[in-house]
C-alpha cells in the first residue's frame, strides 16, 4: 500500500524515504521485509518466515 500525504514529511533520523522495487524478484529469491500490521492472513497463500 502505498501513502499520499497531504504535504511533504519532515525527514530525520526516524523518518526517511525507500527505494521501491523496479521489478519483482524471481521464485525462490530471499526478501528482507518491514512494515506494521499482522503477519498472519487466513486469505494468505503465501508463508512468510520471520527470521530476526
């Protein structure tokens, strides 16, 4: 998901931008992920490890 923010973010040590993907990786390439929100759907078909 994606963000539009009314106005610009003030960027600092906590808040800063990402590169998004020009691609999709291929099957079987190792991801690193972040975010927030749940980690479990029941509509998910994908298994996701959580490797910390």
């Amino acid at each position: 998901m994606l963000l539009e923010l009314d106005k610009p973010a003030l960027l600092n040590s906590y808040v800063n931008t990402i590169n998004l993907a020009t691609c999709c990786p291929s099957p079987g390439t190792r991801c690193s992920v972040s975010g927030w929100g749940t980690i479990k759907s029941p509509q998910s078909r994908f298994y996701y490890p959580i490797i910390f």
